[in-house]
C-alpha cells in the first residue's frame, strides 16, 4: 500500500520535472529535451501511473486512485500528440495548438476538481499536487494563444509539483529512518478509514473525466476554441477509449456490473470518433455512420439507463445524455462533424464533470450527497413485483469464488451492436467510408473478448469459450471484409476457415442443449450469421440473406441482454433464459446448487464444517491439491464418499487430524519412535502409511472403518494448511481422498472439483489453484520400530529429508 502511493507521487514528480526542463529549455533553438522523446518518457511513466493507480489498495477511500488514472490517461493523450508533433505529422504549431487544447482545457478542469475534493476531504498534499498540476494546464492553455505570457509560468508550476514530490519523498524517508517517530505532514501511512462497500466504486470518478475528455473535442470544435476536427485529436479520443475499457474491467473487479457496461458503451462511440477523425487524413470526404447501428445504441443506452435508475438515479439520469447523443448521431449525416452531436456534447461535458464531481466527494467524504439512492430502495422495498438483489450473494458465481462481476450484459450487448451494424450497407468500392469497423472489431471482438475473459474467470467453461470464439470471428472478419479486404474475404481460403469455425460452433451449439434455451438461440442463430459469412466468400449469398441472418441473431441477443441486466439487477427476474434442452441427471440437470464458498472467509469454513457434520462430503483446498472429504464421525458419509469414487485398491482413502491431540486417547497404541516421528514429521505434506489397530476404533467410523485404507495399514496426515487445519479442528478427524475420478489427473483448481464430481459433493471450499500440482509424500512407517521405512510414492517432501527427520528422532 505505502510503495504504490510511493511509486504514484514520485512519478507525477518525475513527469513534472521533465515537463519543467522541457517548458524552460523551449525558447532554445533546440528545445533540451525533443518533442519525440519527450512524449516516449510520458507514455512510459502513464503506464507507471496506471498501474500504482491500479494495483493501490482503494477501500480506504483515498483521491489517489482518481489522480494517478486522470494524470495518467492525460500523459498518455499528450505523449502521443508530442510523438506526432516530433515527427511532423503536426507540422506547424497551430496544428499543436489546435490538438493540444482539447485535452488542456479538460484536465485543468478535472485537476481542479479533484483539488477542491482534497481540500474539502482532508488530503492536502494530493490537493496541491493536483492544484498544481491544473495551474500548469491552464497556463499552458494561454500560453498556446498567447506567446508573450511566456513558458515560465508552465515550467514554475510543475517545478512546484516537483517539490511537493521531494517533501513526501524526504518525509517516507525520515520516517523509515527514524521508524516512525519523525513523520513530516501529510506524509504519514493513513489506516483504512471506510470499507469500499461504503466508499463505493472509486473507479467511476476517473471514468466520468474521460467522457468529458471526449465531449470536450467535440466541444472546442462547436465554440469555435479549434477550428477544425483532424488527427491531432484522434489521440485524445482513443486515449479516452483505450482507458475507459480498463475502468471497465475495474468496475468488474469493484462488483458495478451496471457502471462497466456503461463505461464499455461510452468507449465504443470514443472509438468511432477517432476513427471518424482519422479516415480523412487518406480520404477527402468524412465518413457516414450506420443509421440502423445508433438507434440500436440509444435503446440499449436507454435500457440501461432505466436499470441503473433503480440502483443509482443521478447515474440513470446522467445516461439519457447518451441516448440523446447517439439520436443526434443518427439524424446527422455527417456524424461527429455535425454540429447537432457537438451541441450535444457540450451536454455531456458539463453532465459529466457534475457527477464526477459527485462520485470524488462521496468515495472520500463521510457525508455523502444524495443520490437517490435510499429513496429509490425504500420505494421498491414496497413492491412486490421488483425487489433489488443485495447483499453477499450479489455476484455469486456459477463455479468457484471469483473476483469479478459477471459480464455478460456487455458481452450480450456487444453482440447486438456488431450484427446491426453489419446490416449497413456501404460502398464495395469505398469500404471504409462507412464507420462499420469500430462497431463490428471494437464492440463485436474486443470487448466480446473482454466479456469471454471474465466469464472464464467466473467459471463459466461453456460460455466463455463462446463468447472468446465469437470475439475471434467479429475481428477476423471485421477487419477482412470491412477493411478493404473485401476481393481477400472472397476466396478459397476464407471459406476454408469459415468452415473450420463453424464446426467449432456446432459443437457449442450442441454443448449449449444441457445449458438453457436462451443459450441454445443464441449459439445456433450465429450459426446462421457465419452461414452468411460462408456463403459471401463463395461468392453464392442469397439477396437479403445476410441482413436477415443478421438480425435474428441481434434480436435473440438483445433478449439475452435483456434477461442477464434483469437478473442482475432484481432478485425475481422477469425474463427467464429457460431450461436446458436436453435434461440430463447429475451434472447436466442445469444450474449447479453445490454452494462454492471463498474460503477466505471464517464463515465458510464454519458453513462446510455444518455441511460435514450433517453427513455430506465437500471439497477443499489443502497445502497440496484439492481433496474431498468426509467426517469420521459420520459413517454414512463416509461409505458415500467411497461410493462416489469407486476407489481403487491402490488409492485407498486416508485420514486426516489437525493435531496429534486428536489421537492422544490412543497414544498408548502406538509405539514411541512412531509417535516421536509422526511430532517431528507434521505438519508437512507427508502422509505416513502406519499399520491398522485399535487406535483407528477411536476415530468413530465404526463400520465405515473398512472403507479406509487396508487391512493392514492406513495413511494418516496432518496438512500443513490454515484453512484444512481449522476446519478440522471444527469437525473433527476427517477422511481424505483427491477430488477427482479414480484414474484421473489431480485437481488442482476449485472450479475443477465440482466439473470432475458434478453432485457427487456437496459444497466446495474455493481458495483458487492449488499451491502444488501433485499430491502428497506417501511414506511407509509399518516397520519403522526396524529403522526402516519406505517410500510409496514421493511428492513435494525429498526421500532425503524425509530421511534426516527420521535420523534426528532416532538419535533422541
């Protein structure tokens, strides 16, 4: 937590000095530091920014967050627009005045809001840095209009930053030097002041200041602060998209599946700006937008919009500036370059920095403003028709304990977005004069991609393999057909591949019968869009088939859009997706009611321990791989857990303890240097094979006994594992053998356990892969009061050091 705060100041410290040298060497013939490399050093040290922003801890609600993703996304924007200036592709310096002013203006803006938030929430130091840093946009700003003010003023205050930077250095400094008893103000550690429940999402805050970023483009255009649209602007605007869809995936690790939908909907339009701004630059007339495409958008804006009404009614609001926004695109041929979608702008820019605003103040501040929250919760409290989900079983996921919301809204919406937008028609001969690729690689393949990702990590095998095979096929085939590769996309080897895609789809389609019906349309009319696609590049596609195919498949997506926002949102879901087509008994019949608990959490070791001692068998992480286990206590779970893995002669069960006092009632049964060994050796990963006795009468499996090892021997441990250890210390001595099917590989993940099993358990603890991918050192103590002992199979623990805690117990 220190080193990342320490990483991002010192790195806003190191831009500003290079920024200070460069701004007082530019009077100079040759400028100290080139444009070109100046604009390298930036981009570098934006990377570094995003991830101290990234990677530091947010639940303590600090502004830090905000200000490294802000200060980052605005190096990243200015770096490239140094890159291009260097390099002459801005040749004169009203072409880098015209580019850089867009971005200037907006980060004087949103620095000082963040200013003001820390100032008012008691963070001085990141109040004066982000102070100066607006200081030096805004002089900038003037200094671009006015060569007499003088680049002094820029250069002192991000010399000021500089020094702010060096007082928070010296104070980490001496207060490590003097191990805390000298600590400088402002430069102290915090502790954590509010849960980031209470604080809320503090990633939205950054996101709200890229769409002014991008408003505010559109916005210089329409007060006529630049005269023109053109390239320079084009890195502001995918710079702006590029982090949006980073914010998303943090939104998704925040739990805000409704913010990152948004945030994934705004980078699509931020990409087809500059897409809009880059195409003249090879073509003399502005490209068109897809009609068809945008009044989709503005329904699913306009849907999602009513849906975050219900948990947020300022950010429900705030998103109808959207719908507006894509209808003006609509009604305006020429797009971003009409003045209808900049008026609109001006709209998103003043809308944006309000909530953002907003969002900074709550995030940091103990009271909050109001949002509507409360208002809209005690409303629907009343209903009985909506009911908002809440609490711990929000994001509970399909398979296995995951760190990130389900994204399966965007990756739905996606798809609609990408097949309507394959209904616009465009000129063969000029491809690219309709702003078809942003739609189609953009939302149809990159954020499909993103939403395959998050499900993989949810757990969803069968869904984000889908979703990742779609992704492929939306960019391949965006970028060949659309690209001006339309003679490419028409060949042998197109439809070659185009085949080899459809037969991995007929078996998504046929895998998707035992998932549910809505899953069943949607992976067999796709079926019908790559049908298209096949018979386009055999040059034998049927007038009007491709819009038609086109459009069942948009419409069966924007149902499933529909169901997964509902069911994320309200706890009895108005659009059901259906049962499986086929029903199948055991891991087939639907969604699993095996509960997958986080097993960093006290309350579910608690709850798989109330699970055992009901007699039912569960999975669990140990210091090895995953393993199923039942209590001893419990006879009938004992022989079910046998049943359910028809074990082998040679994988008997074995038993496990948490302490040897768990055995002292029947120390007596054991001879001493087996006893002095079994001290010396636990816990560890080794299970000693010792011979079979009365001792094991004392464990309460009575009958069940015969299940466990042999009739001579059984292999007992104790794990070295917090989790294991104090589960059993709950239950009780436990039977152990792995969590898969006799034969099989060891299962070294938790989403595998219930895969392998299916309802064979009956909880599983998730505490992710498993730190070793082999099972246990199995040593044979049977004629260890010989000295002798053998090795049945060796796993982490070495024959060697085995051997020397055997040599050390001897010799006491």
């Amino acid at each position: 937590e220190s080193l990342h705060s320490c990483i991002a100041l010192l790195g806003i410290a190191a831009g500003s000095l290079l920024l200070a040298v460069h701004f007082y060497s530019s009077p100079r013939a040759a400028p100290l530091i080139p444009s070109t490399a100046l604009g390298v050093l930036l981009l570098l040290l934006s990377a570094l920014l995003a991830y101290a922003g990234i990677r530091r801890n947010p639940r303590n609600g600090s502004l830090l967050v905000a200000l490294c993703l802000t200060l980052s996304s605005f190096w990243s924007g200015y770096g490239v627009i140094l890159i291009l200036a260097g390099q002459g592709v801005l040749p004169t310096p009203g072409d880098a005045r015209d580019a850089l002013v867009p971005g200037l203006a907006t980060f004087t803006l949103a620095l000082l809001l963040l200013a003001v938030v820390g100032f008012l929430c008691g963070e001085p130091l990141l109040a004066l840095v982000a102070t100066a840093m607006s200081l030096a946009s805004g002089h900038e700003v003037a200094l671009r209009y006015s060569s007499s003010l003088g680049p002094s003023a820029v250069a002192c205050s991000h010399l000021l930053v500089c020094l702010l930077g060096g007082y928070f250095a010296l104070g980490r400094i001496l207060c490590f030097l003097a191990k805390g008893r000298v600590v400088l103000p402002g430069t102290e550690k915090k502790a954590q002041e509010q849960g980031w429940a209470s604080a809320g999402n503090p990633f939205v805050a950054p996101g709200l200041l890229l769409n002014v970023l991008s408003a505010s483009v559109l916005c210089c255009r329409l007060l006529g602060v630049t005269p023109r649209l053109f390239l320079g602007h084009v890195p502001w605007l995918w710079a702006a998209a590029t982090y949006q869809v980073g914010i998303c995936v943090l939104c998704y690790r925040a739990m805000d599946v409704l913010m990152a939908t948004a945030f994934g909907f705004t980078s699509i339009l931020k990409f087809a700006g500059g897409y809009s701004l880059l195409y003249p630059t090879w073509q003399p007339e502005e490209p068109s937008l897809p009609t068809p495409f945008l009044v989709v958008f503005s329904i699913l804006f306009a849907v999602l919009a009513l849906f975050l009404s219900l948990q947020s009614p300022v950010d429900g609001l705030y998103l109808l500036v959207f719908v507006t926004y894509c209808i003006a695109l609509a009604c305006s041929p020429r797009g971003f370059f009409a003045g209808g979608p900049q008026g609109v702008a001006v709209a998103i820019f003043v809308a944006s920095a309000s909530v953002a605003l907003i969002h900074l103040y709550n995030v940091r501040a103990k009271a909050k403003i109001p949002t509507g929250k409360g208002a809209v919760r005690a409303l629907l409290a009343r209903s009985n028709l909506l009911k908002l989900r809440e609490g711990p079983d929000l994001h509970a996921p399909y398979l296995g304990y995951s760190r990130y919301a389900d994204a399966e809204i965007l990756t739905y919406a996606c798809s609609v977005l990408a097949s309507f937008a394959l209904t616009a028609t465009g000129d063969p001969q000029a491809p690219l004069a309709t702003v078809v690729i942003p739609w189609v690689v953009v939302a149809g393949g990159i954020l499909k991609l993103l939403g395959g990702s998050v499900a993989f990590a949810r757990g969803k095998t069968l869904e984000s393999s889908a979703f990742i095979l779609y992704a492929v096929m939306w960019i391949i085939w965006g970028l060949a057909r659309y690209a001006g590769l339309h003679g490419t996309s028409r060949s042998f080897h197109a439809a070659v591949g185009i085949v080899a895609f459809m037969l991995f789809n007929s078996f998504v389609v046929f895998c998707s019968l035992f998932l549910s019906t809505a899953w069943f349309f949607y992976s067999l009319t796709f079926m019908l869009v790559a049908g298209s696609f096949l018979l386009d590049a055999i040059h034998a596609l049927p007038a009007g088939y491709d819009v038609a195919a086109s459009l069942i498949f948009g419409l069966v997506s924007f149902y499933c859009f529909l169901a997964a926002l509902a069911s994320s949102t309200l706890e009895n879901c108005c659009l059901p997706m259906g049962k499986p087509v086929v029903q199948l008994s055991g891991v087939g019949a639907g969604a699993t009611k095996c509960p997958h608990l986080p097993a960093r959490k006290a309350s579910s070791v608690k709850r798989i321990a109330d699970i055992l001692r009901n007699g039912g068998t569960c999975g669990i992480p140990t210091d090895t791989v995953y393993v199923l286990v039942a209590a001893c206590s419990r006879p009938d779970a004992v022989e079910k857990a046998h049943r359910s893995k028809r074990q082998a002669q040679d994988r008997p069960m074995s038993l496990w303890i948490s302490s040897l006092k768990q055995l002292e009632p029947a120390k007596h049964l054991f001879t001493p240097l087996l006893w002095d060994f079994m001290e010396a050796a636990w816990p560890s990963p080794i299970s000693l094979v010792i011979p079979r006795g009365e001792w094991v009468d004392f464990l309460g499996m009575k009958d069940s006994a015969r299940y466990v090892g042999t009739p001579q021997s059984v292999a007992i441990r104790i794990p070295d594992c917090s989790v294991t250890t104090h589960l059993i210390d709950l239950v009780g001595p436990i039977v152990v053998t792995s969590a898969n099917p006799t034969g099989e590989a060891d299962t070294t993940h938790h989403n595998q356990v219930y895969a392998k099993l299916g309802d064979k358990v009956d909880a599983v603890l998730c505490g992710g892969p498993s730190p070793e991918n082999i099972a246990s050192t199995v040593v044979d103590c049977t004629k260890i009061d010989t000295g002798n002992i053998g090795f049945f199979r060796v796993g982490i623990i070495p024959k060697a050091q085995v051997l020397q805690i055997l040599e050390q117990v001897q010799k006491k």
